[in-house]
C-alpha cells in the first residue's frame, strides 16, 4: 500500500503502526525517526521499523506517508520540519491527543499545497515505549480524523484510509469539536483520576481493592505527556472541570446534611451514562 | 469445618460465600435467607445454598455461623434479629462496606455473650446479585475483620479463619480505622467515578475509550446501596473529599494560569502513588 512510511517519534503509538503495517504488509520500508538511539534501537528490536536515523530531514526524504506519533507540544516544529524535508505530494498526519491548536498553528505557517490532517488514536495506555507495542493496537479502536473546514477532502480521506488499514474504526470530526468532546471522555478523566490517586494516603494502599485500581489505572501515564496535553486543551478542559464541580458541590452538600436524595439522584445518572456503554 | 451456615441476604457476596462454602466443602448445610423469592430461587439454581427461607428467625435457629451479607443500612437490625433466635454460641459477621456505626449500635444494644464480629470483604463489583456470584471471589481478596477495642479476641479470630478459609488474606482494624482507610480508598473513589460519569455528556460517549471506561466502571455499581454505605461513613468521606478538593483547586488554579509546573508536580505525585500498587 505503502513504498515508505516515516514514523516520527516511535514509542507506544509509533512502534505499534510500525508494527501493524508491517504485520499486515502494507508497506515495504517503515523508517523509524527519533532522538534517543536506545529508543530507536528498541523499536528495531521488536521489529516496528525496518531502518532507524535521528535525522528527521534525512528520514523523511523518500516518504510517501509520514505519521508524526511525539508529544503534542513537539507535533507542529516536527510536522514543519517533515513538510520542508519530504517529496511533494506525501501525506503526513499525527497521532497527537489534542487537535485544535497543532491544526492552527500549522494552517497558518505551512504551504497551501502540504498534504496535511491531524488524527487522535483513541488507543493510548498507561505504558509507554516501543516495549510496550503491540500490532493490534487499533484493531476495534476509534481514530479521530480531523480535517479544517474547508480544507481538501480527499486528504482526509486518505488518512482515514491508512487508520482503517490499521484496523481502527474512524471518525471524521473538526479538531474544535474533538478537543471538546475529548475534554470530557479523555483529559478530565485523567487528571480526575490523577487526583484520587494523589489524595489517598500511601499507608492505606494495602486496603485499596479493585474499585480503587480501576479508577486510578490512568494515572499511571506519563506525567510529562499529560502535563503538555491539559494546558494544550485547558480551555475545554477547565469547561468540562466546570460541570464536574458544579455537581460535587451539590454532593458535598448533600453529605453534610446527610441527605440521601441527592446522592441517590448523582449515582442513579451516573450509572445510566456508564450503563449506557456497556464495556 | 461447618454444619449448618446461615447466609442472610445472598447477593453478588452472599452468593458467592455459599458456592465457596460449598465448593470447598466446609459446611454441610448453607441455608440462604432473603426477603424476594426470586432472589433465593436464583441462589438454589446457582447451587450457592442448599435450602432457603424467606423467614430469618426460622433460618438461623440451627446455624452454627451466621453471615449478613444485606445492605447496610439494613445489617445491624439483621444482625439483632439473627442474635434473638440463633443458638447460643453461634459465629456472627456481616459484609458491610462500613463499619463503624454498625459495630456501635449492636455493641451497645446486644447481649455481652454474643459472639459478632464485623468483616468487610473488599470483593464488591459493579455487578449484582447472586446471578454474578462466584465460588473464587474471595480468593486472593483483602477481608477486613474489626474487632471492637476490648472485645473478645477469640471471636475476631474465628472469624479470620472463616474468611481465611475462603481464600482471602485478612486484615484486623478497629471499625473506626476501616472506616476512614475505607473512604480514600473505595468510597471516595466510587463518588469521583460517579461524578466523572455523569458530567461526561451522552453524545459524546462513541470516544469514550479505555482510560474513560476504567475511571468510571464502578459508577456502574447500584445506587441505592451506594448512597447509604456514603452516608453511613459521611463523615470520613468528607475528609477524604477534602485532600481531594485542595488539589483540585491548586490544579484548576494552574490550568487558568497555563502554569505547567503544578500539574507537573500533581501528575507525578500521582504516578508514584498509582504505580505503587503494580496492578
């Protein structure tokens, strides 16, 4: 499908489409970009990329399709970077967790002609590194594909196309609307959680069952990553902060009055919306 | 080890102590006591007891160990009804997510030759009933047994070992240290579940993926038992929501700003305290 695939950035994300496009044969030389050699030695290891080089500009020189998989307040100077180096005609996307920002920035700075659409592989995990790739990584996932409006649909499209030839399910939406869905299913979630976890006592995690693991698993991701992906997305998430605090003032009022109907009514909508996914 | 065990109430942990019990052939009779006909007929289909009645006091009139496994709001009147017409000398526990209160109320009003002791099995699940019971619950599971300061050590003991028996590693507090190591650790978090549920908007669940699922599986869990075990502890659960909410505010604080080094420090807090559980 694919004569060269540049992965720029190959831990957990980027090892595993290098894996998966190479499990699955769709492309003949997958060129493995990064800036720590024992990274890009791990990600050969495991058999995710086919050639390695810490040069950017000479790693995307004969690429056909470049997927940037960095931290996201890397993406745009590495989308840049890619676009000034790479043939005419590559299509180039990321694999960033927020969307609006990066797509502006580089709206207003690249050339008309770039072939470039940011994408949102739902399919992130508390690990991280190439170890931790695996080929199925999309299989059954969604990847949110977000062109500009009024941008050119068949770029779109053909990124959309790449995901689906990973296995993933995609969805097409502006990367205003994924930032703000995404505040609310992904980034809150995580530092919610984050919070749970820094708010029990060390001396009490003996006593901490399933119910606590669950709730608190995320919290387990890179402190550094998730830092950058809240203040890129702080808008959206300090509007989501805003309805999840509104009802926890009603519940703590609720507590200290010792008044069930309240609580009763939080956990009863609570459990509808999670019923209502039914994973 | 048993020849007649009285279960009182047979749930997902009712349930699943009768097809232990009898699984592992420590008791000769398991006669599962509950207020629906359904319920009881499910746990007989199950093969979780081996007779049932809807009347506890004619339920518990031979047994030589009684467990309450109802809710508990409901667990200290069971437990007095099952003293007032239980042999002399028979075992008494409950499975109550709280246990202060409980153990306070029965303290002061049974006779001093009963033999009660509170437990708490750290087994629960979004799931319910004895339909979802299992023989292996326990297995590999934390019990709390509380023991009131002064009470008779023999009984906590026994009590331990029926626990023991079933699988699970036991831990002996005070009911008023359960309490509060309870709410940060199972109590709270199921609040904060709830919450990140129910302010996640209905529309935007298709990206709802595996951080938002695992944060929020145990808001799936029954409304009506979770408001009364959070107003039962209300007083520790209000203190833990205090660590909670100070966090919270610094954090809140930091993403107006766009200050990186607060979320930094929080998420990184976090990590530590999440991988120190390794699960």
């Amino acid at each position: 499908m694919w004569k060269t695939v540049a992965i720029v950035g190959v831990g957990l994300i980027g090892g595993s489409i290098g894996l998966a496009l190479r499990e699955r044969k769709l492309a003949e030389n997958v060129i493995g970009i990064g800036r720590r050699t024992s990274t890009l030695r791990k990600a050969r290891d495991v058999g995710a990329v086919t050639s390695t080089t810490l040069r950017l500009e000479q790693g995307v020189a004969s690429a056909d399709l470049i997927v940037v998989a960095t931290p996201v307040d890397q993406i745009a100077e590495n989308v840049r970077q890619a676009v000034a180096h790479c043939p005419a005609g590559a299509l180039i996307t990321d694999a960033g967790s927020t969307k609006s920002q990066i797509v502006r920035t580089l709206h207003e700075t690249l050339p008309p002609t770039t072939r470039f659409v940011g994408s949102h592989p739902l399919a992130g995990s508390e690990k991280n590194g190439p170890a931790a790739a695996a080929a199925n990584l999309f299989e059954g996932r969604v990847v949110v594909v977000t062109p500009r409006r009024n941008g050119p649909g068949d770029v779109a499209a053909a990124v959309a196309d790449f995901w689906s030839a990973l296995g993933a399910t995609v969805f097409l939406m502006s990367p205003e609307a994924h930032d703000e869905v995404i505040a609310a299913t992904s980034h809150l979630p995580h530092l919610i959680a984050s919070l749970v976890a820094q708010a029990t006592p060390r001396e009490d995690l003996p006593l901490a069952a399933s119910g606590w693991q669950d709730t608190t698993r995320i919290a387990a991701g890179d402190p550094q990553l998730w830092t950058q992906i809240l203040l890129d997305n702080r808008a959206n998430v300090l509007k989501a902060l805003g309805r999840f605090e509104k009802s926890l003032g009603r519940v703590r009022t609720a507590l200290e009055r010792g008044e069930s109907k309240p609580l009763a009514k939080l956990l009863t909508e609570a459990k509808a919306i999670r019923d209502a996914l039914q994973t």
